[in-house]
C-alpha cells in the first residue's frame, strides 16, 4: 500500500515538507495511543536478531540512521516502527539554519535522494533537553562540528557536543565525512583524524572514571569516496587511538551511471540510495578484510531491500542502517504472504529465516 498508494501522493510535494508533514503525523499518532497498537506489527521479537556489539546488547541489527531524527524529537516513537536503535543528529555546538533551501532532492529514476542540508539542528543543547526523559530505544549521537568553525578549531566541538551528550546518549558517532559543510572532509586526513580520536578518546576515558560508568563506545562515520590507501589509514587510525568503530559509508559526491539526469544530477550535495549500494559493501568488505575484522563495523548506504541487508552482513557489517531506503520502500520490504503469514515483513522478519 505504501508504494503504490502513499508513497506517489507524498512525492507530489517537496521532500523537506514531506518529512516535517511525516513527523507531525507520528506525533499525532501517538498522543491519540495509536503507536501502541501498531508496534505489534513492526517489531519482531526474536532472540536469534539479538546482537552485542562494542559492549552494547542490541534487540535487532536494524537501525534508523542519522539525518532522519536531526533533533532527538521522536526517538521513542521511531522505536515503535521495529528500529533496534535509533542514531540522532548530526548535532553541533550552536543551531544552524544548514544550508539555503532547496536542499533535499528525489532522484525517483535512480530510488536516491541527493541532499545539502548543512548540519540543519537546533542545537546539541536542546537536544539534550529532550533526551532527559526516558529511552525506549538505544540512541546513538552523531557529532560535527558548526560550519562557522574553522578546522583547527573543530575539536572544541566535538567536545561540547560529546560532553553534553554523555550522559544521553549509548554510543558516539563522529561525522567528518559530511560534503555539505566546506572543508569537514579535510579532518578524514590521518593527522587531523587521529589527533581528533585521541583527545576524544581520553575525554572519553576522563569522563568515565569521574562519574563510574563505563566509556562510551566511539564510531568514525566515513566516506564511500575515500581511496583505498585511506581506508588503510582508516584503520590504522582506529586500532592507533583505540576507538570502537566505523560506520561505512556517509554519502557520495559521485554522479556514475545514474538514469535521471538534466539539473537534477547537477545539484551539489550527498546522494544517497540505491546508487550507494555497491561501493559502501566495497568499503565494508574491504575495512573488514584489511583489519581481519579487528572493530565492529555498522554498514548503511543502499539499502532498499532484505538482500541488500544481507549483502552488507555477509561482507563484514555486523549492524545496518536505513534512512533512503525507509523513504522509498516504507517500513515493509517484501510482500506479504498471505498464506502463511498475513503479517506484511519488515527487513528483521527476513533476517530470522
């Protein structure tokens, strides 16, 4: 029903209307107990989808992924929907119009989104502010630093950002492959990468003994267009400043072999989708084979479908996260079999059989 009923009305209008409409109507839904009642459809409950990773026991290996709840506004109710996990922001120090709009664009020919939406959130602060009330859902904080920062000064940021999220937040995600803020993707190099790792890390450690709570688990988002030679480095970098993790991949600034074309492949930004989907198993394959599968690695770029998941876990993910895939494919990936279960299956039910 969603593709071919709901998804055609919701893309007569611009994405960024769509998406603010989509959150005032999960807001609706829950205030009037309806969420309570589709949770039972969504959620699979199943032992063999549990999974423990850098520490941290996950229900499932499915996540939503950052970008889709920017300001820590609906994680709960997003929990609702089968996500075993739930990665807020990117949010940095000070609020951020982001980038002027338009800025988020449907390429419906190659199921891809092309965005520039520049780090848009009100603010680290504020979203602590709604992180106060209780978890229903694991969160992880994605962290960046404000486009008006310049990058020698960027590691203030992210350390206001990872101090107020501390006590919020289950894991950290640090982004320095986003290409919609000018510069950020110069902090990928190895130098500026590890030295901004390392004192994270020791925050990280500081922090820990000062409250007597274990650290928190420290991933790396990287891009789909870094080099091989800078994959290596990438993990060199993670085993050097110890920290848990990497998320592959952010989106790319390649346009290859896509079918839409005229302006829309001339507008600036990440695409993301379907076009992603090989080159990011690329990196994930190629991060686990290299390092002999020495961190954990969360895979999302691509994924519009269960064999898609499962290409990203047989390549060495051991989670995944969906954001374009959620927009064009809904919350169902397959069909539903009315014989055996009139159940319609979400990407969990395909990864117990």
């Amino acid at each position: 029903m969603y593709k071919s009923v709901i998804r055609p009305i919701l893309f007569l209008f611009d994405p960024e209307k769509v998406h603010h409409f989509s959150f005032t109507l999960i807001r609706i839904v829950s205030k009037i107990g309806l969420l309570g009642l589709i949770r039972p459809i969504f959620n699979v409950e199943d032992k063999r989808l549990e999974r423990e990773v850098f520490g941290i026991k996950f229900k499932n290996p499915v996540g939503l992924a950052a970008g889709f709840d920017k300001n820590a506004v609906l994680y709960n109710e997003l929990s609702n929907f089968g996500f075993g996990f739930v990665e807020i922001g990117t949010l940095t120090p000070k609020p951020q119009d982001g980038n002027p709009k338009k800025r988020l664009f449907r390429l419906k020919a190659d199921s891809a989104i092309i965005n520039r939406m520049g780090f848009n959130n009100l603010g680290v602060f504020e979203a602590v502010e709604k992180l106060k009330k209780e978890h229903k859902v694991l969160i992880g904080g994605n962290i960046g630093k404000n486009k008006i920062t310049p990058n020698e000064e960027a590691l203030k940021d992210y350390m206001i950002c990872f101090d107020a999220l501390f006590d919020y937040v289950d894991y950290f995600v640090v982004n320095v492959s986003s290409p919609n803020t000018p510069g950020l993707r110069e902090l990928q190099d190895k130098g500026p990468l590890t030295r901004l790792l390392r004192e994270l890390e020791t925050t990280n450690k500081k922090m820990a003994s000062e409250k007597s709570v274990k650290r928190k688990p420290i991933l790396l988002k990287i891009a789909p267009d870094l080099t091989n030679d800078q994959l290596l480095d990438i993990i060199d970098i993670v085993a050097e400043t110890k920290i848990d993790g990497v998320i592959a991949t952010n989106t790319t600034i390649e346009r290859k072999n896509l079918k839409s074309h005229g302006l829309l492949l001339e507008e600036a930004g990440g695409l993301s989708g379907k076009p992603l989907k090989d080159r990011s198993t690329e990196v994930i394959r190629f991060l686990s084979d290299h390092s002999n599968k020495a961190f954990p690695i969360i895979g999302v770029g691509g994924i519009h479908s269960p064999k898609d998941a499962l290409e990203k876990l047989d390549a060495g993910a051991d989670l995944i996260q969906l954001w374009t895939g959620f927009i064009y494919e809904g919350l169902y990936f397959g069909q539903e079999n009315k014989q055996s279960n009139p159940r319609p299956k979400s990407v969990n039910d395909y990864l117990v059989q």
